[in-house]
C-alpha cells in the first residue's frame, strides 16, 4: 500500500528546501525598506559630545562594510533612510538623520551607520592595488577607478626576487618598435601585494578570467611573450578603446551623468582645499616643534591642542574653513579629517614627500658620506641620528648635509648600529657603493678597528673613509691635558665650587649677580671647550668674584657656608690660582675657536688640517712664552684685588731612599719656577701631544687627497705617483671612480688659479664657473670626493636640541614614526618649502583607500 504520511528523512528534506529558499530571499526588501523602528531602538543613544578624532579610516571586518552613502542610495529608493547614531568608530559613511543624536555644541562630527542589503557593500572605499580590485564592479567603481587611473610605481622602485632569482622589470611597462622607439604601456599596472602584473582595462571591462585579470602575471620568464600576445587579442584593444574614451569623457565632462560629475568634483575640490590649510597647519607647527595634540580633540574646547587651535582660528578668516567647521557642527558632514590619526598621517607624508626630494638629489650628486651619533631621549630611548652629507652638481656647487630621521637603536654594539644604517639606506633607495666617507665621535663601538661600525663598513665598502669627529677629538686633547697635573684638577675644582656655592641659594645668586657682569657658568663634563664660559667670569671679574663670596661670608648664618665662603675667597685671592685662570682662559679660548670653525657644515678636510697645524703651532709658540706674560696678568689680578702677588711654597715631600737608589732628582725649592715645570710645562705639552696623536686619522685621509692641494709644487713622477695612489684608493672590486694616468695630465694642464692657497670647494667652483668640467671630468670627480668627506659630527648633534624641543617629559609617550617625521620636518625645513601641497594630499589619497574623493 502507498504510504500516505511522509517518512521522517522526507519531512527532514522538505525542511532543509525551505530553510533554503527563506536563507536566498533574506533581507531582500531592506533595500526598498529602512529598518525598523524597534531595532533602532535597541542601539545605544549618544550622550556625549563627539571628539574630532572621528576621522579614523574604515578597517576590514567592521560593520561599516554595511554602510553606504545616502546620495548614491537615492537612485535605488525614494523612501527616507533611518540612521543609527554612534559616539565613536572608524570613519562613518554620510547619511541623512531624522533627529540628530548629539546636541552637545562641541560635537563635530555624527559617526552614522546606515543598514543596507549586500549590495551595498560596492559603496566602500575603493582599493589601490589592482589585487585587490572586487571581482563584480558597478558603473560607480569603474567610473572612480578609471579617473584614478592605473597605479604608477616609481621608475627608482626595486622589485623584489623570488627564490629563482627572477623578478619583474621596468621594461615590462613599455614597448619597443622597429624602430626602436619605446612606447608605453599604460595599462600595465603592478601589484605589491602578489608581485604580479594586471591589465588596467581588462580588469575593469572584461568579463573574462584571466591571468592579468584573476590572479595577476607572475611568470617572469615569460612575462614578455604573455604581454605581447595579450596587447594584439581584439578584446584587449576594444577594452582599452573604451578605457580611454571613458576617461576623456570623464576629463571633458561630456559624460551621460555629467551634472553628477560636476558635484563630485566640486566636492573633491573642496576636500582638496581643506586638505591644502591641514597640511600647512600641521608643516607649521612642525617646523617651530610644537605640540599638535591636547588633552581633548573636540573643537572649541580650551585645550584641544595647537592643531584645533589654528583650525578654529583660520576658519575665523577663511571661508574654506569656515564652511568645513559648520559642516561638522551641524552634522551635515561626518568625516572632520581632524584626529590624531589624520595627523600622523599627514605628518608621514610630509616627511616622505621631504626625504624623497632629498633622495632624488643625493641620487643625482651620486657620491655621499654618512654622519651618525646616538643619544638617549627622555623616555630612555638609545636615538640614532642619521645626516648624510653632499656636493650638489650645480653652476655654483655647494655642501649640504641633510637629517634623515631618528632610528632606534636597541643595541649599541658595532654589528649593531651597522645592520641597522645599511637597512635605513636599503629602505631609502641609497645605494651603499656610492658611500665615500663615514664620521662618528670616538666612541669604542663606533671607531673601533675590529668590530667598530667604521670597521664593519669598510669591510663592505672599502672607499667610505672614516675621519673621526674634530670636535669630539678637541675635547679628548683638552681631557688628556686637564688631567695631567694636580694643579689642573683642582683648578676646575675650585671653579665647580664657586658655581654650586651661589646656585644653591637665590639670596646667594642675588649677591653674585650685584657684584659682577657675567655669571658663573657650570662646565661640561663632555664639552672641555666650553669651559672657557666658566672660567672667563674669573678672568676678568675676580675681584667681583671675591668681593660677592666676602659678603656672602658675613650674610650667611650657617657657618658650613662662612666657612666654605672664606676657603673660597681665600683661593680665588691666591697668586696660584689667578696664574692658572690666565693659563687655561688662554689655552681654552683658543682652543674653542678652532673647534667651532670645525664644527661648520661647510668644512673640509684640508681646512681642518691646516687650522690643527696652525693651532699646534700656537701652542708651542705659547709654551716659549705664555708663562712670562701669565705672570704680569696674574699680578695685575692681584692687584684689583689687594692682595700681595705671592707664590706660597707647598711643604716638599719627603720620601725614604735605600742604599742601592740612585740620587734623586734636586727638588725645586723656587715656587714659581716648581709651577711652570709641574703645572703650565706638563699642561701645554700634554695638549700638543695628544693633538698629534689623536688627529692622525685625519693627517692621513688628507694625505691622499694631497695631491688635490699641492699639485703645483709636484714634479711629473711625484705627481703620476700621487694620482695613481688616489685613483687606488678610490677603487673596489673592478670599478673605479676617476682614471689615475688622466688625472695627472689634467692637473698638469689646469688654468693659472686666481690664488695657490685655494681650498677643494673653491676649486671645485672656479671649474664649474668657468664651464671647464668637460675638461677636467676625472679632477671634477676627485674634489667632489673630497669635499664630500664630512670632518665633524656636528650636523647630528644639533639634531639632538629638536630632538629634546620635539619629545618633552609630556610627550615622552610619542610614537618613533611620528617623532622621526616631526624632526625631518623641522630640521629640513628649507627642503619642506619647495614640496608642493598637491603632491601630499595625491600622497596622502594613494596610500589607502579613502571615503571622500581626493
């Protein structure tokens, strides 16, 4: 008999078809019907005004996939659309409201999500690599994908190898004809993602699945073959017909739907506009390091930080702005572009598009040396500092030295810090080969002959000569002299006294200051030569000096200070000590000249050494003869303060002597002569001493750029040697800067110069000013070379006063990237006055997919 009750698996069947058909048509009305209002009601309300960080771009995943804009939804529904108001989340699509959901007068923006069917999705921000290009596209897509255009790599981009060894190549991007002529290929378009190639107008206008359009071309071995037979197929010449008719139409504005191209670029050009005062609010207040952030990111609140600040002051005066602030608060508009996130994007492409501009023109002088030194910063961070110095190739040749960005250096060892200089330079796009000179301070990690960074990269380039820092180096000659007498130490002693005696008490400080015209000063532990400013006060107002700790001695009510005033007062009276403040104030001002002409961005190696030989000389000429004149001053300090210029003898030591030592040396019973042998002798010996040894480094990369200076004076042989030595210097792995043979023959030939005594800069410029460069190329290259060689490191020290202006103890939380790009920004500023503020905001569109046109 026929079972006339379905069975169990039956009515298991008819349920799973059911359940089927209703899962096909769900939410298939939605985009007819808004939503409920009972499921509006279940969302939170929003009690609180909304910050002007609300600018956060969308990410993948969140509910804003669902969100669409009520300007496109108009054309599929007539019907008013409800809106679900949030306080915060990413970047909100525009919507149309019922009610506003924030009445709060500082609220600024209304993140609005608004429920849509699937087919909304197409509505979100459109991709920029071709990998990522949505498999169904509508009219609105390939209309904003075909006014962008193909993404464009750089012609400099450096594709990366697969394991093979094989990887794509600029010459893809173009095509040669018979007769050898290369055009084009404007519709190749690359992706970073895949490392693969994409046709631009297949993928928007074929229906077809193909390599260039599915998965991307990656078969680099036959990628030329590929893209031939690709550009002849008929359907790729109709789709790239269609592709640039389209996009001439979209120029020219003769499009079907015109008026609503017109809008859109109206409102691009608005964004455009309001963009343009951003970047030059956030590149102002970078260049004077000042704090962008407040404590609070709603406008019109006393302390919403400078940015907000200067926005609301120029929407005072400017009409852009004004109408950008009154869309926000009046929740016509949902994106401010106001936060911190926006910031730190557009301060990223400010010191992108700055580093690129100096990229290319280091690129274009080839040669260039590089300047390191570390420091920590307020949040114990090890910074590095990383200047790279040039010769730019123009009619009048010039030295720059240019800040690259801070690197964090996790560890200071000399493997290091040198791994981390080659990455920098990897991701800058520098090539390493092209390095002709390195200059650190001298510490161990970084001068060190074995495991040194000088060492580790001249084992990968052996033409990055190293020269020590000038600077550093005067310091450690003034340190080896300082401590090479007892009288010496306890001299600076004395003087750190002095200053901790007055600074510790305002009424102290107040005496001091009646009595004198220049302040103590406290000396340096590091910087020797700026001890000069601590010891000028006692030079000249010893006197005043004395006369202050006097009157302190008879203020003061604690006797540890009366007594510590009158010990004082009674050695700053002393013959001893008023001779050694005319010695060293002498040895130290001249000293402290030299070092700051060595510490200027232009200085050169052969002035460097000329100015150590004629401060060498100083001193000798000074040990004939400074203690005589030392005398005369120091009496007349004596005087002005009436006291007897007398040299009291230190009680001799006697030490016990056994039969089998030789005599001992007859002590010197005369005070002042025991002086100038113990003290002012050793002193000024010790300085020059340790000046010959410690520029050695440097003596010797002048000698072999010698013959650049002395070549007039050189015979035929001298001069060939000296040119072939120079041309092996500058030679590494078969390739070779300059030609040793031609060399000699061009500076045999060189024009009467206007003087002998001319420096590698000004001979440089005598050349390129009387257009003699095609002449004498291979002398050209030497004294670019060599002006190239930085001699201090005071490019990157100075890098270190932003460093302290830009990371504070309240901003000691800042992120490495933002810090990097503020102090590129400031630093180089006059590079930041040549980029263009379309080139940021193109910048700015291209890095990810926005949600307003740009």
């Amino acid at each position: 008999m026929k079972r006339q009750k379905p069975s169990g698996a039956q009515y298991k069947n008819r349920r799973k078809e059911e359940e089927e058909k209703r899962a096909k048509v769900k939410d298939s009305l939605l985009k007819y019907l808004g939503p409920s209002a009972a499921s509006v009601d279940k969302e939170p309300p929003c009690t609180s005004a909304v910050p002007a960080s609300s600018d956060l771009e969308p990410h993948e995943g969140t509910s804003e996939q669902q969100a669409a804009h009520p300007d496109e939804m108009t054309t599929d529904s007539t019907l008013p659309l409800t809106t679900v108001s949030v306080c915060s989340g990413p970047e909100p699509l525009q919507g149309t409201s019922e009610q506003p959901a924030a009445s709060h007068p500082d609220c600024t923006t209304d993140s609005t999500h608004t429920l849509f069917s699937d087919a909304a999705k197409t509505d979100d921000p459109l991709p920029t690599d071709p990998a990522d290009c949505p498999s169904h596209l509508t009219d609105t897509m390939r209309t904003e994908f075909v006014r962008r255009g193909p993404y464009q790599i750089t012609p400099d981009f450096i594709f990366p190898r697969r394991d093979d060894g094989r990887s794509c190549h600029h010459q893809y991007f173009s095509r040669t004809l018979v007769n050898r002529e290369r055009i084009k290929r404007s519709w190749v378009t690359y992706s970073k993602k895949k490392n693969s190639l994409f046709c631009f107008c297949c993928q928007l206008l074929s229906p077809k699945q193909i390599n260039l359009t599915n998965a991307g071309l990656s078969d680099w071995k036959n990628a030329s073959a590929a893209l031939t037979s690709h550009e002849n197929s008929p359907e790729h010449l109709n789709n790239l017909a269609s592709w640039k008719e389209l996009a001439v139409r979209l120029k020219q504005g003769t499009t079907i739907d015109k008026q609503e191209q017109a809008l859109l670029e109206a409102e691009k050009s608005r964004w455009r506009a309001v963009l343009t005062r951003l970047v030059a609010i956030v590149q102002s207040l970078a260049g004077r390091n000042m704090a962008l952030r407040g404590k609070t990111e709603i406008l019109h609140s006393p302390s919403n930080g400078n940015f907000l600040k200067e926005v609301e002051l120029l929407a005072q005066f400017d009409p852009v702005m004004k109408d950008h602030i009154h869309k926000i608060k009046s929740q016509t508009s949902h994106h401010s572009y106001l936060g911190k996130t926006i910031q730190n994007e557009l301060i990223e492409c400010i010191s992108g598009k700055i580093l690129s501009t100096i990229v290319q023109e280091i690129k274009k002088c080839k040669y260039f040396s590089l300047i390191l030194d570390c420091t920590p910063d307020v949040s114990h961070t090890e910074q590095l500092s990383v200047v790279i110095r040039i010769v730019t190739l123009e009619e009048d040749p010039q030295i720059k030295e240019h800040f690259m960005g801070f690197l964090v250096a996790e560890e200071s060892t000399g493997e290091s810090l040198s791994a981390l200089i080659l990455k920098r330079l990897e991701e800058l796009q520098i090539a390493f080969d092209d390095c002709r000179g390195q200059s650190y301070d001298n510490g161990a990690n970084m001068r060190g002959k074995n495991k040194g960074v000088q060492a580790r990269l001249l084992q990968l380039n052996p033409r990055a000569l190293f020269v020590p820092c000038g600077a550093h180096t005067f310091n450690l000659v003034i340190a080896d002299a300082a401590k090479s007498s007892k009288d010496a130490i306890s001299f600076f002693g004395i003087v750190q006294k002095l200053y901790c005696l007055f600074s510790a008490s305002t009424q102290r400080w107040a005496i001091l200051k009646k009595h004198v015209n220049l302040s103590l000063k406290m000396w340096s532990e590091t910087r020797w030569e700026s001890r000069v400013k601590a010891v000028e006060p006692l030079r000249y107002e010893a006197a005043a000096v004395r006369e202050a700790l006097l009157e302190v001695r008879n203020q003061a009510k604690d006797p540890i200070i009366r007594i510590e005033a009158q010990s004082l007062a009674d050695e700053v009276g002393s013959f001893r000590f008023s001779l050694c403040t005319v010695v060293w104030y002498d040895m130290l001002s001249q000293i402290q000249q030299v070092s700051k002409v060595l510490q200027s961005q232009t200085m050169q190696v052969d002035v460097a050494v000329s100015l150590l030989k004629k401060t060498e000389k100083a001193l000798k000429s000074y040990r004939a003869t400074g203690f005589v004149a030392a005398q005369t001053s120091a009496k007349d300090m004596c005087e002005d303060m009436n006291v007897d210029a007398i040299l009291v003898q230190k009680r001799l030591k006697s030490t016990k002597r056994h039969f089998s030592y030789e005599s001992p040396d007859e002590p010197l019973r005369n005070a002042l002569q025991n002086l100038e042998v113990t003290f002012f002798n050793v002193v000024v010996d010790a300085a020059v001493s340790a000046q010959k040894e410690r520029f050695t480094t440097l003596e010797h990369v002048q000698d072999k750029f010698g013959i650049l200076y002395n070549f007039p004076d050189l015979p035929h042989q001298e001069l060939m040697k000296q040119a072939e030595a120079l041309a092996h210097t500058l030679s590494h792995g078969g390739q070779s800067d300059l030609d040793g043979k031609e060399l000699a023959q061009e500076l045999e030939n060189v024009p009467d110069l206007p003087s002998k005594s001319m420096t590698t800069l000004e001979l440089l410029k005598f050349i390129h000013t009387k257009q003699l460069t095609e002449i004498y190329p291979n002398l050209c290259i030497a004294l670019r070379i060599s002006a190239t060689l930085p001699v201090t490191v005071a490019s990157a020290e100075r890098s270190f006063s932003k460093l302290k202006l830009l990371k504070t103890y309240l901003r000691s939380t800042m992120a490495q990237e933002r810090l990097s790009g503020l102090a590129v920004i400031s630093i180089n500023h006059e590079v930041g006055g040549q980029i263009s503020y379309d080139d940021v905001i193109d910048d700015f569109a291209a890095r990810k997919a926005r949600r307003i046109a740009l």
